[in-house]
C-alpha cells in the first residue's frame, strides 16, 4: 500500500490545497493530511478546527485521511508506515524553501522521498495568510478557499 503524507498547517485550508489533495490521491493508496503545530505561527484556528475544517473540505476525497501531529515530521511520516511526502507549489519561491525542507529530510532520513505538486494556475496566487488578510479587511474569498471553511473564516473574522 502506498501511503504519502501531506504535512502543512492549513490555517485555513484553502481552494489550492483541495486541488493538491485531489491530484495526491490518484497518485496514492491512501493519502494522510497532517495537520501540524507550527510554534512559530499564531493560527486563526486550533488544531482542531482545522482537522475538522479539512475532514469537511475533503469528504468527496475516497481514499484520503485527516490527521494532527507535533514534533518532527520525519519521525510521524515513520509513524505512519510511509516515506512519501506531498509537498504543493505556487511560485519559485515555495520550491526554494521546499527544496531546502526535501533535503534536509533526506539528511535525517534518506528513505524518505518528497514530491512536489505544482498548483494549478488559477490557485497560484493563494496562501493561506493571504486569504486571512483578505477576509480580515472585507475582502471577498469566495471560491478561494471551501464553502465550508469560508463560513468559519467570516464568523471567526467578525468574533475578533
């Protein structure tokens, strides 16, 4: 069975990352979303708000699972009886950083493997700081990010 992981805080899941998730699956028996706890960030929502937000965003997705973890991804992809990770891309500058992360989980863990998927080019532009600030001054996210996950940002938004 080949398992892949798809690691990222997801704060919130965006339209860009569902269309990782969806091209990831067909390439996978089973493809894990994990949730991560990223101590340098102060996320709109909670670790569980987002396994739950994603758990509604990829429902349609057969073969996909949700999951939250903290620590070191090498030792949780292990974990999870994998050696694939998932990683999207929007511009150059992702691949940059992202190639960086690649090789020095292959320094601690050379049987680990990373692939990187590019966006499509109508998400190319979306991140998730960027829908937060767009949604915190009014802006419209509508087709940016989920149905489900655009209520929570707008009630979350207007509580703050």
């Amino acid at each position: 069975m080949r398992i892949v992981v798809c690691p990222g805080s997801f704060d919130p899941v965006t339209s860009g990352h569902v269309d990782i998730f969806e091209r990831a699956a067909k390439i996978s028996d089973l493809l894990i979303v994990a949730v991560f706890h990223n101590p340098n960030k102060n996320p709109l929502f909670s670790m569980e708000e987002r396994v739950e937000m994603l758990k509604a965003a990829t429902a349609h997705i057969p073969n996909i699972e949700v999951d939250a973890f903290s620590g070191l991804l090498n030792e949780y992809v292990k974990q999870r009886e994998s050696n694939v990770i998932i990683r999207g891309l929007r511009a150059f500058s992702d691949f940059e950083y992202e190639f960086q992360r690649a090789l020095l989980m292959k320094k601690l863990n050379p049987e680990i493997e990373t692939i990187f998927i590019m966006t499509n080019n109508e998400y190319s532009f979306v991140s998730s700081s960027g829908i937060k600030e767009l949604a915190k001054f009014g802006g419209n996210i509508t087709g940016l990010v989920p149905a489900v996950v655009q209520d929570k940002i707008t009630k979350r938004i207007s509580e703050i």
